[in-house]
C-alpha cells in the first residue's frame, strides 16, 4: 500500500485534482492489485466504475471479473451532499452498507461493494492539518488520521501539557508514543496508569519519597515524575486522580518542581505532561471531582481521537498495525489475506471496544491463515452476528407480477436469433431482459439452454 494519494493507470479521462476535494474513494480491497490501496478524490460529476467503463465519462477501470462493463455509477454534487450510488443493472450487484440497492444517497463511512471491490468513501472538508505522513503508531490516510497526526506535530512545538480524549481503545496510548517520539526529548517514555494505583501510594508513586518518610519506607525512591525527567509522563485515566493531589500536579505543571513524601525541599523537573481521558473533564469539573485550573492546564494541547468506526479508511492499517500478520513466517498485510468477504464484514462492524476489540479478531482470524485467504469463517461470532443481520445476498427479484410466468414464456419463447438481438441490446445483462420480457431471471436462463446459447456467448456481450 502506497502512502500517497494517485491516479490509476486505468483512469480513462484525466481528471484535474483540485487542491481541495470534497469526496474521496478509498479502495480498501480489490482483486485488481492496480487499483487496491488506491484513493480517488472525485470531482463533481458522475464517475463508473466497471470492468471497462464507457469512454468520455469520470471512470474508473478495473481488471475484475466480477464486475461489469459499466458497473456502477457515483453522482458526486460537491458541497457535502450524499453521494448517489446507482447500480447499472450489474450482473452481481452493487451493495452499500452490507445491502444490495439499485439506487441510494451514500454518506461519509459509508462501505461500497462492487464485484471483488471493497471501497470506503470519505467526506473530506480540509479541516485537518496538513501533516499527511503515516506512522506505526497513527497509521491512514483518512482525514481523522490526518487531523491527529497534524495536532501531535503541533503539539511538538512547544513543551506543554497535552490532553488525548477519546474512547476506550481508540489509540490513546499510541498517539501518546507518538508525540514522545516526535518530541524528540532525550529523557524516557514513563506511564502511569491513574486508575490502578492505590490511593493511598498514589502520593508516593508519583512525587517519590525520602526514606523513612513513611512505615516501610526503607529507601528514597525518585516517583514516577523524575523518572520521566526530560522526557515524556503520560497519565493514563486522569479523571481518576484524586482530587487531594490535584493540586501537586498542577503545582509541577505550571512551576516545574516537585516536592518528594516527606522531603524537605523542592526538586525542579523537565518533563512533558500527557494525560489520556475518556472521561468528560468538563462534567467532572461541574460535579466537584476535578479542578478547572488543572483542566485548563492539561488541555493547553487537545487532541481528538474518534472510534475506529470514524476512521474505516484506516482499518486495514490499522489492522496491520496492532496486530502484523505473519505467514510461514514472512509479514503478509491483512489487505492480502482477508477476503473480499470478509474485508466488507469488518468495515461494517461497530467496534465497540476499538483497538482492542480488533485486535482480539484479528488474532482470531489470524489463527486460520494457511497461505490461502482468509474467509468469513475465521471471524469472530460477534462479527458474523452483525453481518447474518444484513441483506447481502438478497432473494432473487422478481421482474414481473404474473402469477405463472413459466406457462406464459414457454407460449412466447423467442427463438435464438431474437435472444441474441436480446443480449446486444442489453449488453449481456439478463435480468434487464427479465425486466423487458416480464419474466423472472431464471426463465431468461433457460431460453438461453433451449436455444443452444452458453454461458461464454453471453459474456462476450458483457465486454
């Protein structure tokens, strides 16, 4: 996967890039290696995506089997519209979200399949920070990527406090190894996770003490805050501190010096401050449980990080980030190994648990990997439970209301030279000649039987 934005090869019309875009297509998966791992920012205007799209239009080309000539169509209107998705009577059908469609407004995240393909589209209004470089530890390219990796690398410009804010397994820990390293202070990474420390050793553990300053202390320790000293502390669940020594903290965020359990003198330190939270400090601070100063003082750098369902974009880099894949025992990105299948079922999945719900799937599906793909079967319940939920491969339709189309057909058969009429006409689609006959699907299949007309005729009026 490439880590910048380009144009296929197979791009009929050259289309001039604005140095804005409102939309963006991320092909996530595709069985054509030219296209897989591609992002398309799409003008205004209706784009196809095909086997081999009609000349003279937006289009996106692809070596695919699975689909059509002209596939699907994507209507872009710009100014943050939807997205209307057309399906163009594709012989395998084009699915969003999960669910078959013949026509639909997509959204932002919203999960496009077409054959082999798997696509996310992206609304993006330029609102990140141009700071566009992947890492291992904020891996995408999506624009909430973007946003995250352009606030650290502000965040590096000065040595204030900053504030990582977002759900149980969104990455905090990450972020926060990544703005150590673009920091590039000399002193350690410490962490100190706030809600797992007794409070009453909470004093001691963070500030130090001298010896004797307490039954048992039968040595001087330096706290976890020298430890960190010209480097980074990174205070994991800091609305959990509490609120007795708040006040400490706050004192060696504004002053620089800290003053040991039982010491007698201050001791200046140099240290970078980043708390994580996925509590709300605001409600915390109106409900008496943290002060507004120390509030204010964290915050002086605040960074976002959104759900994984906010970043699906980033999901296969994401993925190969928490938990690499290895087979016989080489790296193998999961963008080669999951199927199209499978891919699609882990875009469309909640995550409620984020990073760390994905990586227990992954480790799962990782267990099954034996050199071929890796399938549906290797995904955890919870995520084949929401995927059985979803229409994605939807009863026949009917093309006709008459009770008893069989009898009728056989009475106005067409003969084999009006079948092939029929498939010029139709380029090969035999559920719009259904639609045109009044029939169903598969009675346009045995005219085809009857007349001696094989399944390689039919396709080459697909080409």
């Amino acid at each position: 996967m490439v880590d910048t934005t380009r144009t296929s090869p197979r791009l009929l019309t050259a289309v001039a890039v604005p140095a804005q875009t409102t939309w963006r297509l991320h092909v996530m998966g595709a069985s054509d290696a030219l296209h897989e791992g591609s992002i398309y920012q799409l003008e205004p205007g209706d784009w196809i995506i095909g086997r081999g799209p009609t000349e003279g239009v937006n289009a996106l080309a692809f070596d695919d089997s699975t689909m059509s000539r002209d596939h699907v169509q994507l209507r872009v209107k710009g100014g943050g519209n939807p997205v209307q998705v057309t399906d163009l009577e594709s012989r395998n059908g084009t699915f969003l979200g999960g669910r078959r469609l013949r026509s639909a407004r997509a959204g932002d995240g919203a999960v496009l399949r077409a054959g082999d393909m798997v696509a996310v589209l992206e609304s993006d209004n330029g609102r990140h920070c141009d700071h566009s470089e992947s890492s291992a530890n904020v891996p995408g390219r999506s624009a909430a990527s973007r946003e995250i990796r352009g606030e650290l690398a502000l965040a590096t410009r000065d040595a204030l406090a900053v504030l990582l804010i977002g759900p149980t397994g969104s990455g905090k820990e990450f972020a926060a190894t990544e703005l150590h390293r673009l920091s590039k202070r000399g002193g350690r990474l410490v962490r100190v996770n706030v809600a797992a420390i007794p409070a009453n050793l909470f004093e001691s553990e963070l500030f130090g003490h001298v010896k004797g300053a307490f039954s048992g202390a039968n040595e001087a320790r330096p706290g976890r805050i020298r430890e960190a000293d010209r480097g980074t502390l990174v205070l994991d669940e800091i609305g959990e501190l509490p609120l007795e020594l708040q006040p400490k903290l706050l004192r060696a965020l504004e002053e620089g010096v800290i003053r040991p359990v039982g010491g007698s003198r201050d001791i200046p330190v140099d240290v970078r401050f980043c708390a994580s939270t996925n509590a709300d400090l605001e409600a915390l601070v109106q409900a008496g449980r943290f002060r507004a100063d120390l509030a204010a003082r964290l915050q002086t750098h605040l960074v976002r990080l959104p759900a994984i369902v906010a970043r699906k974009p980033d999901l296969v880099e994401l993925a190969n980030s928490v938990h690499p894949l290895t087979s016989r025992g080489r790296a193998k990105p999961w963008q080669d190994a999951l199927t199209a299948d499978a891919l699609e079922a882990l875009l469309l999945h909640k995550w409620d648990y984020n990073l760390r719900e994905l990586k227990a799937a992954l480790v799962r599906a990782g267990s099954w990997e034996s050199g071929g793909r890796i399938g549906l079967d290797a995904l955890p319940e919870s995520v084949l439970t929401q995927a059985r939920k979803r229409v994605t491969s939807p009863p026949e339709a009917k093309v006709a209301t008459d009770p008893m189309p069989t009898q009728r057909a056989r009475r106005n058969r067409p003969d084999p030279d009006e079948l092939h009429q029929a498939l010029r006409r139709h380029r090969g689609n035999v559920e719009s000649i259904a639609r045109e006959y009044g029939v169903y699907r598969r009675q346009v299949y045995r005219w085809l039987r009857y007349a001696g007309i094989e399944r390689d005729q039919v396709d080459r009026y697909r080409r």
